[in-house]
C-alpha cells in the first residue's frame, strides 16, 4: 500500500503538470492542435449564444469540482473512502481530467476583437502571460510546493514520518498580496496579445470564479486561522498589490 500510494501519487503529478503545460499552450494558442481558438475533435459545433453559454457551463463544472474536492467538509467525509495519503493526489488527478475535458469540448469563438500581432505591444503582453505563469509557480514553492500537490503527503506515509505542524507564515510574495497564485493567474489571463469572444468569455469566466472562490477560501481560512489571518487580511490586499509611496529618509514635518 504505502509504494502504491506513492507511485500513484508520483504519476498524478506528473499528469497534472503535463496537462499544466498543455493549458498554457492551449490558453495562448501555442503549438498544440486543439487552442482556444482551435476546435478539438469534441468540440462542439455551436452558433455563438449557445457556445458562449456551454463554455461558461464548462467552466462551471471545473470550478465546483475544485471547490466541492478542496472543501474541508468534502475532505472529511471523502477520507471515509480515500487514504489521507492519496487524499491529495487524488484531488488533482480530478482536478487533470476535468481541465483535460475543458480543453477538449471547448467551443472556439475565433471572432477577433482585437490582435497585436507582429507589434512590439504582443512582445510585452505574451512576455506578461508567461510571467504571471511564473508567479504562480513560484508562490508554489514559497509555501509547499510538494504538499500542495500531493507527493509530500504519500512520502510522509511511505517514510512512516510525521508531517511538521503547519505554521501560518508569509514569505516573500505573500507579504505583498495575500493570494500570488492567483494574481498569478489573472495576469497572465489578462495579458492578451489576441483577444477573441472566446478568449475572452474564458478571461471574465475564470475571474469571476477566482474571485468567487478566493473569497471562499478565506472563509475557510478565517475559521481555521482566526484573529492571526484577520489580521493579515487587514494589513495585506487580496490580489492586487497596494503601492505606498516612501516618505525621503531625513524628511522632517514643520511644526
């Protein structure tokens, strides 16, 4: 069992991080065959209304599926049934497959709203996407990279080692927004060298779920955590860096 959990659990990542990469390339219309712009064999064949309404169902259906997995009263009961050594992986595994079905019924609406391309501006805008990938990457790794996605959680049960009790802290990104990853994410979903209607239907619908569900996770957050996070919640924005500016060192106030 406990070799088991931990190649099942080496192999969900190594899923999600392929299907990872096949949604930056999808999302940017980069390399693959099937794009946001690019119908899959499965994508349906849709007039724009209804497109537009099945893409924001498609999205739906990816964000309760995050949402329902990642709350602790789901864990609870799903741990019933699943090792807490695979919770996690297990998580994600679902979390691939209902990404991998976003990509692959999507239906493209390639009407274009407007196209950089060819211009210095798309330089600076797919420079931006790639970054805000970046970003999320790295919070990653500023908190638990390794536990975020599973492999820590089925090393500890193979080991027979305890985890370290989890400790609140704030490195580096998260001392600016309290929420990188996901400022992460809606930098690059926002740095659009071509927009189309589906792009951008795909953009406003996955805001509106980060926001959502951001929300939600404070929530979750604020009941584990108590006045220590209210008082990072206070001191620290959301998503969006605040910028002070600097009083010149040696300034002196008239009296």
């Amino acid at each position: 069992m406990r070799l088991f959990a931990m190649a099942y659990s080496l192999t969900c990542y190594a899923l999600a991080v392929t299907v990872l990469v096949a949604l930056i390339l999808f999302i940017e219309g980069l390399i693959l065959p099937v794009t946001i712009n690019q119908p899959s064999p499965l994508s349906p064949q849709l007039p724009v209304l209804p497109a537009i309404l099945a893409n924001v169902a498609l999205i739906a259906f990816w964000g309760l599926q995050h949402s329902v997995m990642a709350d602790t009263r789901f864990k609870a009961w799903w741990t019933q049934f699943v090792h807490p050594a695979i919770e996690r992986s297990t998580f994600i595994l679902f979390t691939t497959l209902s990404t991998t079905a976003l990509m692959l019924f999507w239906s493209p609406i390639p009407i274009t709203l407007w196209d950089t391309s060819g211009t210095p501006l798309a330089l600076v805008l797919c420079a931006g996407y790639f970054f805000g990938w970046a970003v999320l990457l790295f919070a990653t790794f500023l908190i638990n990279h390794f536990h975020l996605f599973g492999l820590e959680q089925a090393y500890r049960f193979l080991s027979q080692t305890q985890s370290k009790k989890a400790t609140f802290v704030t490195p580096l990104l998260y001392r600016i927004v309290r929420h990188p990853m996901m400022t992460g994410i809606l930098v690059s979903l926002w740095c659009v060298p071509h927009m189309t209607v589906g792009r951008l239907v795909f953009n406003l619908a996955m805001t509106a779920y980060i926001l959502i569900g951001t929300r939600h996770e404070e929530d979750t957050l604020v009941a584990e955590l108590g006045e220590e996070y209210e008082a990072y919640r206070r001191s620290t924005p959301m998503l969006l860096p605040r910028f002070k500016a600097r009083k010149p060192r040696g300034s002196m106030v008239a009296g």
